[in-house]
C-alpha cells in the first residue's frame, strides 16, 4: 500500500471499491487494488470541489449595487486575464477568457495546495499537468479548425511551397513540443520546489525552510501566469488572421 | 541562563531531527553518477543563468528608456525567462529520471 493523505484515505474508503470495479471494466489494473485512487487525482477532485465551493458561494453573494471582498476579487482576477487576452489576443478575444480562467484557478489552487501540511500539490506529478496541456492543446486547435476552417493547413505549411513538405514537419513536431514543454515545466517547477523545501528541511530542520516555503509560494504564482499567457499566445497564433 | 537553553535545544534538534530525515540505504554504487549529475546539473543551471541574466539586463535597460511600455515589456519578460527555465527543467527531469 502507498502511503495515503487522509483525503486520499477517505476518498479510498467510500469511493475505492466503484473505481476499482469501473478501472477493472475498462481493463486497467491499479498498481495497488485496495486503493485505486492516487494522491493526485484525490487532490485533484479536492481542488475542483474549493472550486466549486467558492464559486457557488461568491456567485449566491453576488449584486451589483454592493458587491463583497469575494466579489472583488474575482472580478479583479477577470479583469487581468481579459486584459492580457486582449493584449495577446487582439479582437475577439472575450470568447476565450473563459477556459484560461478556468484553467488558471485550478493551477493556481493546485499549486498553492502544497503549500499547506496534510496536502499536497497534484501538479507535482507529471500526470495533472499533462492532463491540463493536452486540454490546452486540443482547445487552441478546435478554435484554429473553427476560425479558419480548411485554411488552418495553411499555417503548418508556410509560404513557400517547395518548403512545404519540411514546414509541415517541423510545425507537427513543434506543436507537439508544446505539450512537453507546459507539462514539464510546470511538473518540474512545482516538484523541485517541494525538492528544495525537503532537502533544506533534511539539513536544518528549524526555520531555514520556511524561506523555501516562500520561494515555492512565488513561484506557484508566476508558473500560473506562464500556463495561462503561454494558453493566450498559442491561442492567439491559432486563430490570427495574418497568416 | 535562557541562551544557554536555547543553544542546547538547537544542538539537540539539530543532531537528533537529521539522522530522521536522512535518505537511507546507498542504492548506486556507481561513483560517476554524482559526478555527472553536478556536472550536468551546474553546466544547465549556469548557462541559464547567463541567459536569464542577459534577458534581466535588457528588461532594465528598456524599462529605463521607456517606462511607458511596461505591460509589453512584462510579458516579454516572463515568457522569455520561462523558456529559458524550462531548459533548465528539462535537464533535472532527465538527470532525476536516469538516476533514481
């Protein structure tokens, strides 16, 4: 048996018998059979459910004439992710604030989930983050095919069409460099953290960590951001119409 | 008298909390594996630094002639550095997946 977080314990406890049974129909074999479900994905369905928690309850709060601190901050978080849309983005750009939002919130709390004991961060493991790049990945190309429908070759093939056959490689590849470079660097960003905080905690286990700490609660941050201006600008060059 | 507690306390967490964290058991005995780790490890993060350095160093200097392109200049920023890191990342991944 792995060891367990006691979210991940409870969520065995009452959940593990129904997900075994589903994984057993869909023919996967867990590696451990009494508990099916990992860390992550149990930090996962807690980050998803705060989520849902807070934004149910901002949204009951919610009114014009007086809005809360909640209210706020929210539409504080909107406001700079619009703008940055817009900076990115260009015309018609409020139709993708949406997803980077949403993507932002669940990678924001997931990261800074770790910061606190008893849980940890389900981005640092490889599988979470690639789960959200290849969201990402699937999202930009559906509104490149939507935007400019057949033309959207025309971007992988470049100007020049004795080049074509090389441009269409390199592009395939590149994109799908795309989905490596976000899952990893958000995995490793959040993992070396955590490796850093525990190594100095290893050396001297009083108040030296507490820095680490503090370093990992910036970085949690700014990787956000870079998830979700990276999202905007591999949106933006889907579906610009330059090309 | 208090900083003498104090300083017998810190000794004692200090040499009895250790030994409780400490990784156990050497599972490689193979004496290049640290060496090329360091190496690897000290060559990518050095580099990068170089370039992340270069990236800092412009920033500054357009900031200076013209602060009023901020935003711009922040994105470029950040996205810049990021790329650069993830270089970085890229070879604690391989280095940690090729050692453990």
């Amino acid at each position: 048996m792995p060891e367990q977080l006691w979210f991940t314990e409870l969520l065995n406890h009452y959940l593990g018998a129904p997900v075994a049974a589903l994984l057993h129909a869909l023919g996967i074999r867990p590696e451990y059979p009494q508990a099916p479900i990992s860390n992550a994905v149990a930090m996962e369905v807690l980050v998803v459910l705060l989520l849902l928690a807070f934004f149910l309850f901002v949204r009951a709060r919610m009114s014009v004439d007086k809005p809360g601190g909640m209210q706020h901050i929210v539409e504080t978080v909107e406001e700079f992710v619009a703008e940055q849309a817009h900076g990115v983005i260009g015309h018609g750009y409020e139709r993708y604030v949406p997803y980077a939002l949403a993507v932002g919130y669940f990678i924001l709390l997931a990261n800074l989930l770790g910061l606190i004991p008893g849980f940890e961060s389900p981005t640092a493991s490889p599988v979470v983050p690639l789960g959200c790049a290849v969201v990402t990945f699937i999202y930009y190309h559906f509104h490149g095919i939507r935007t400019h429908g057949g033309h959207y070759v025309k971007q992988f093939i470049g100007p020049v069409w004795l080049l074509a056959p090389l441009m269409l490689l390199i592009e395939i590849v590149s994109h799908f460099a795309r989905i490596l470079s976000l899952t990893v660097r958000l995995f490793a960003n959040m993992f070396a953290g955590d490796m850093v905080t525990l190594a100095f905690f290893s050396l001297v286990p009083v108040l030296v960590p507490v820095v680490f700490l503090g370093l990992h609660l910036g970085v949690a941050l700014v990787q956000t951001f870079i998830f979700v201006m990276l999202t905007l600008v591999y949106l933006g060059m889907a579906v610009s119409e330059e090309h | 008298m208090r900083k003498l507690t104090f300083l017998v306390l810190l000794f004692v967490i200090l040499t009895v909390a250790s030994p409780v964290y400490a990784q156990g058991g050497a599972t490689s005995s193979n004496w290049s594996v640290p060496i090329g780790v360091g190496l690897g490890m000290g060559l990518a993060a050095g580099l990068a630094g170089l370039g992340q350095g270069k990236v800092a160093g412009s920033v500054a200097e357009a900031l200076a002639r013209n602060p009023g392109a901020r935003p711009g200049i922040q994105l470029a920023l950040f996205i810049g550095l990021a790329f650069i890191e993830s270089l970085v990342l890229f070879t604690f991944v391989l280095l940690f997946l090729r050692t453990s």
